[in-house]
C-alpha cells in the first residue's frame, strides 16, 4: 500500500514530534493495520518523561490498540483484510525457560510494541512475522467500539494479576490508586466476589466514585487511611493490597493494611530512577505477609479482557474520558497526569 501518513514520534525525553511518513509495506509473513484507537497508558506517560526502555529514540509509541487489517502476506491465513483487530505490545521469543513453560510475560527477549517495534501512534502500523507468531492480535468482537477494543489491552493485566492472586469470595481488598488500573481492579475484584473493596487515591477519587467501592479514602493522611482500614477490617487488615500506582511510598503504606498471612502486590511499575523501595521486613517476616509482583498477563491476556468488556464485566464506557488527535498526544498525556481524565483515547484520524 503506498502513500504517506502521520505517525506521533518520540525523539527523546519529553519530545514527541508529529511526522508525515510513509505508509510502512506489510511485511513478509505479516500485516498491515489501519489503526483507528490508540489509548493513553500510564507507561507512556512514564516513559515520556523518563525514556523508552534500553534508551531507544525515534520511536512511534502507544500499544493499545485496536484498528482495521489491510493487507495481509499471502501466507497470513489467520486474518483477512477488513477483519477488526485488537492488538496488544508483548512478543516473547518463543524459546527461552519462560516462554517453554508458557510464562510469556516473563520472557528473557520480553519486546513491545512502542518500544522496540513501531506502535500505535500512528494512522498505520506493520505487524511482522515475530508479532504474527509471538505477540498478541485477537479479532474484535461483533458489536464492541474499537474504543473498548484498545481499552482491553489495560484490562488484560488487571485480569491477570487477580486472577494469579486469586481474589475470591469473601475477600477484603484495598486498591490503592484511582486512575483507571485502580477502577479496573475495583470492577474485577467485584466480579471475582469480593465482599469488600476500598479504594485509597488522591485526585481522580470523584471519577472513580462509580465503579463501586465500598469505600474510598484521600492517600493525604497515611495514618489515618491505615486507621481506617484497619477498622473496617475488625484491627486485621485486608486479605490483599494491591499498589495500583506507581510509587514506593505507597508500596510501603500497603505493608501497614494487610493482615497476617495476606498479599500486598506491586502492581505499578515506578520510574527507574525511583526504583528503591525499603519495606519494613519485620512484618513480612513475623506476619508471613507475601509480597509479589504482577507484570502484563498470559497468551490469553488479551482474549479475556475482550470477552469481559464484551459480556459487560467491565463496562469500558465508563472509563473513556477524552479524544485527542495526534497532534494532541502530549495534551492527552497531560490530562491523564492532572487527573482529569481517567483513558485518553487517540484518534490518529482526527483533525
């Protein structure tokens, strides 16, 4: 397919150019997608302001996405052109200990979409054979947005991290953070049965209000939200924690409201220049409390979050705050950061 398109552009830290470039070709063994929703992640935002990973520049980001297929390889059976497309960023290797053991997210050669591959940013994207055969492309179903679409790629991991960590019937679970990871594991862990759900924020609480929680507490005063907890919980704690934002101080909050023999679980990623944390090791120890981290989800990650959004467990709706067009990723970003929108959506056709 010839021609030109836009595609938003990180050059280096906090300098993301808007580019025409050329219609990339589909590859061999691949496809070529129109894309039509890319959302905002708070790891975009991370890395905006941080980096990408291994130092990379001149890259397209953005790795939840949903679009329409164009063109495929003739030996590409599994896609048809006009088919719509959910795609999500991970592509293991295939051979290393993890990926033979079908722990793909934790692959030794872990690449992503809007890091080592062109991602969403952009009116088009190539997939080739590796993300064909090792990444994550699953059709959308009949009916869904291709908003929800690209939404599902955020809900996968939150599946996944409840899911390994087994929130069940009768569970009490605090989540602290309120952007739209912390609302999401509200619903989940809601679907999953727990009896109590609290969530701890700071300035997105008004636009979580309506997913749920039986409570939800300003981070402003840590004691007084331990307090809190722990009265809610009869002086035990809560059966598991999640650090649904990214930051060490919260991490170490968490040990405070868990009880005896509960998870707290390191859920948001913190930049790499505040990656130390010091956890009081005494109440891991004599409170045989495990601390464990969730990061991305399996081959099926991204099939079940569409299958959630699409039976109405997670009601994606709720969570879209904002469009902007390509030109207006960096304004996107912004109002992901200030707390006015919960998922920024970008419509790389929008003028």
């Amino acid at each position: 397919m010839e021609g030109k398109m836009k595609a938003a552009v990180f050059k280096d830290i906090e300098n993301i150019v808007v580019e025409e470039r050329d219609i990339p070709e589909c590859p061999r063994d691949g496809m070529l997608v129109k894309v039509v929703a890319c959302g905002i992640c708070g790891g975009d935002v991370r890395n905006y302001h941080n980096g990408l990973k291994d130092g990379i520049k001149n890259q397209i980001m953005g790795h939840e996405i949903a679009g329409v297929v164009v063109e495929t390889d003739s030996t590409v059976t599994r896609f048809k052109p006009g088919d719509r497309v959910a795609l999500a960023p991970d592509v293991s290797c295939g051979q290393c200990w993890y990926c033979k053991r079908g722990l793909v997210n934790l692959c030794l050669s872990h690449r992503m979409l809007g890091t080592h591959f062109p991602g969403g940013y952009a009116q088009y994207i190539a997939l080739p054979s590796d993300v064909m055969h090792r990444g994550f492309i699953e059709k959308i179903p009949d009916g869904m947005s291709f908003d929800h679409a690209a939404f599902a790629e955020t809900a996968s991991a939150v599946i996944a991290c409840q899911k390994y960590n087994d929130v069940s019937l009768g569970d009490t679970v605090v989540i602290i953070g309120d952007g739209p990871v912390g609302c999401l594991h509200i619903e989940v862990a809601r679907a999953r049965g727990a009896k109590k759900v609290i969530m701890v924020g700071m300035d997105k609480l008004e636009l979580a209000e309506s997913f749920g929680a039986d409570y939800l507490f300003k981070n402003t005063d840590q004691e007084k939200v331990k307090a809190s907890v722990l009265e809610l919980t009869d002086g035990i704690g809560a059966d598991i924690v999640i650090c649904a934002v990214p930051s060490v101080a919260v991490q170490e909050q968490a040990l405070e409201m868990v009880r005896k023999r509960g998870r707290v679980v390191i859920y948001g990623g913190v930049a790499k220049t505040k990656q130390t944390t010091q956890l009081n090791s005494n109440l891991i120890h004599y409170n045989e409390i495990m601390v464990l981290g969730a990061f991305s989800y399996p081959a099926t990650g991204l099939a079940d979050a569409l299958s959630a959004i699409h039976s109405g467990k997670i009601h994606a709706e709720k969570y879209i705050s904002a469009h902007v067009p390509l030109e207006g990723v960096v304004g996107g970003m912004e109002l992901v950061s200030s707390g006015k929108a919960l998922k920024v959506i970008i419509d790389p056709w929008l003028k």
